[in-house]
C-alpha cells in the first residue's frame, strides 16, 4: 500500500521514525508528511532517510515559480496517488482540525480531499486528552469512520501519570496492517451484537440496573465495522455514541432485549452478548410511584430469560460468543458458561476491581475456546481488546468456511 505517514507535533514525533521503518518493513511505501510544530521535535531529514523520500513539510514551495505553481495543488495529488494515511502522533490541535475540517497547512488540506482508509494515533498530556473539546474532536473522528489507536496509559513528558502517551510503534503498525490486509474480510457477515445495561422498572421512576457502560459492545460493533461486516447493535440506556454505520435498536428491558435479539436472530450469522442484562427483575412494577411511608421495603424479584442460553439453543450455524463478567474463578466460570450457554467463545472479565471491566476504559480479558484452550489478551484500550476478540472470531469464521 502507499501509506501517508502525518506527523505532527509532540514529543512522541521521535516515536514516528520507528513507525515509518515498521511499516517500510511491512512493505508498503510511505510518505511523510510534517507539521511546523512537527519539526521543532524531529528534522525531517531523519523520514527522508529512513524513506528515501523528500518529506513534504509546507503547502507552497517558493523555490521558484515553477515550483510554487506546482505546488499549490500537490496535496490533491498525494491525496489521490496514496491509499492510506496515517496520523501519528496526532496532536490535540491536530484532531481539532480535521473534526472541523479546517485547513490550513498541507497535512490538514491533503485530510480534506484523501477518500482512503484514516488511521489516527493522539498523543498529549493527559489533562488535554480528557477534556471534552478533545474527547467530542474525537467522537467526531470516529464517527466519520476513522480508526482511532487510542493513547496509552503511562508517565508523560510534561511529568504526570495517565492517558495520552502515543500508542506504542507496533500497536499502530498492527492496526494499519489490519486495515490493510483484512480492509473487508468480513464483508457479507452480519454481527448482531448487544452492548450496555438493562433497566428493569419497579415504579414509574425507579429501575433496577448495573454499571455496564457500553463501552466494550460499541467498540466490538467499532471493530467489526472496521472489517466490513454489517453490524445491528441492540443496545440498553447508555451515554455513548454509537458507531458510524451500525443499525442500532435501543431496548431498555431484559425482555425488550429478548425480543429484538430473537427478532434480529435470522439476519445474524454471528451473535456476540456483551450487554450484562439484568438476571432479576422486580415481580411486580407498581403503577405509582413507591411511597417511602413504610419503616422497611422488601422487593419481590423474578429471574429474567437467560438470553444467551436462548440463543445457545436455537444458534443453528451461527456463532456465538457469549461474555462471563466474574469476581473470582475466572476461568472455570468462563469454561462453565461456554459449555451450558452452547457458545462457541466466552470472553471472561474480572469485575469489581479497578481500571478494567465496567465503565473502564481499558479491559483485560481471558477467551476461553470450544477447544478448551485460554488466550489471554492483556490489559489494553476496550477497542484494542475489541479488535483481537474481533480477529479471534474472524479466524474461526474463516476456519470453519474451509473445513
Ligand atoms: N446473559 C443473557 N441474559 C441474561 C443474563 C445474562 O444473555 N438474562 C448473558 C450476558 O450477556 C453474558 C452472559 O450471559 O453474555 C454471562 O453473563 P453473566 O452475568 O456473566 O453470567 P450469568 O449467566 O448471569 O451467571 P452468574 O450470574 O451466575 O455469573
């Protein structure tokens, strides 16, 4: 492929000569392009040796006229002529730019006319990555259907602890090489997938819920999109915005869940259950709002359908993927709920503790296989996470269509 390599400003600019020779290695081409800001970090010299190509660094060369006029439509050349562009590091001013479309330089001008594939690594100090201008830039981006490597945690330049330093080299070079490679491998399969919590109504203003954020669903609908396949995301109350692309059907019970995931069951060759739906509801929802007049209130609570049990038992070939979110026995609960569920992969979560599983940014789970094998995918970003549970299950797909 013919890559565009953006690099703007930021200390981790260094980190982007290690990515220019990774992606050299996978064998594409690769043209940078800098920043200003860029430059006062890295020289261009050193991506012009590592390439064997001139880095374009400015809009207009005024060398000559010649070279003036040339130049002022070379960002709609290399727009056209490369396949894929990369963003790494991209600043917090960068992401601004190119959620508003503002452009002002080349980098931002060549975004505007490129049609491929866009692969975005942020990195910044952590308080600049969680503010809300930064985090909606980057809601923004995504929804335009951009891949977003989203920043590690991790000691930062400025001398503070958190997210924001840029993803390692390899982590961004693997995401380009899936882009790359399996750009559509999951063309013609149908995700349906389910993703945050249920909300089980005891009186007109209260419910019974759990601390699901959606988070990992919506990265797994992400990841699959990425692929190619089509994705129907059933979805309980959460404050996420969905991915660009998927059919969403917004439930907010157990039973509402039940039937849209029935409902849907024909057009889905694959079914993943993230959502951690209620396993009680209340037995009677009181028509009027519960008045605190009693000393004491004891709540009735009847089991909802286990809806992935239900899908187990009537998957056909479809595949199925279940979650286990557990405080302890991790592995064995996974193994039991994939054996009695019918599920051809459980994706098991320790709960409970702090920095993975609900309303975390990052996870850390454990698959266990039909095979009785574990593969373990470390603490890393849920669309990181989402993106090797999507490519585990991409390979058993392929498996199965050639046996
Ligand atoms: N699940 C479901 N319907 C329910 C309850 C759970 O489809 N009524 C699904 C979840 O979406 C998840 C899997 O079952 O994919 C496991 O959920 P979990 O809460 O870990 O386990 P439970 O089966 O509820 O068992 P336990 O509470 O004993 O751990």
């Amino acid at each position: 492929m013919r890559i565009v390599l953006g690099v703007t400003g930021g200390i981790a600019a260094y980190k982007a000569a290690e990515l220019a020779r990774l992606l050299l290695q996978q064998g594409h081409t690769v043209q940078v392009v800098m920043t200003r800001s860029a430059r006062e970090f890295i020289q261009p010299l050193t991506f012009a040796a590592l390439t064997g190509r001139k880095v374009i660094t400015e809009l207009f060369d005024h060398s000559s006229p010649e070279a003036t006029l040339s130049s002022s439509v070379e960002h709609i050349g290399v727009a056209q002529e490369h396949d894929l562009l990369v963003i790494a590091p991209a600043s917090a001013n960068t992401l601004a730019k190119l959620a508003h479309g503002l452009a002002d330089d080349f980098l931002s001008t060549m975004y505007l006319a490129f049609r491929g594939p866009v692969v975005i690594a942020p990195a910044m100090n952590n308080v600049m990555w969680e503010h809300a201008a930064t985090q909606a830039n980057v809601s923004a981006l995504r929804a335009l259907g951009h891949i977003l490597v989203e920043p590690a945690d991790g000691y930062l330049a400025c001398g503070t602890y958190g997210p924001g330093r840029l993803a390692e080299p390899a982590v961004i070079a693997d995401a380009v090489e899936r882009v790359t490679k399996s750009g559509s491998d999951l063309a013609g399969q149908t995700f349906l997938i389910t993703a945050g919590p249920t909300q089980e109504p005891l009186d007109p203003v209260r419910y019974l819920s759990n601390r699901s954020s959606g988070k990992m669903g919506y990265a797994l609908a992400e990841a699959a999109l990425e692929r190619g396949a089509k994705v129907i995301l059933v979805s309980g109350p959460v404050a996420i915005r969905p991915p660009r692309g998927a059919e969403v059907i917004s439930i907010r019970t157990a039973a509402e869940m039940l039937d849209a995931v029935m409902g849907n069951l024909e057009r889905a060759s694959v079914v993943i259950k993230c959502a951690a739906v209620a396993d009680f509801k209340p037995a009677v929802e009181s028509a009027q709002k519960i008045k605190k007049s009693q000393a004491r209130l004891s709540l009735e609570l009847e089991p909802t359908v286990d809806i992935l049990a239900t899908v187990g038992k009537n998957k056909g070939n479809r595949l199925l993927v279940g979650f286990a979110a557990e405080t302890q026995n991790l592995r064995e609960e996974a193994h039991r709920k994939l054996t009695v569920k019918n599920c051809d992969m459980v994706v098991a979560n320790l709960v409970g503790g702090s920095g993975t599983g609900f309303e975390a940014e990052n996870n850390a789970v454990v698959l266990a296989m039909q095979s009785g094998e574990f593969v373990e995918l470390p603490k890393a970003p849920k669309i990181e996470i989402a993106r090797q549970i999507i490519d585990v299950t991409a390979k058993i797909i392929d498996r199965r269509m050639r046996s």
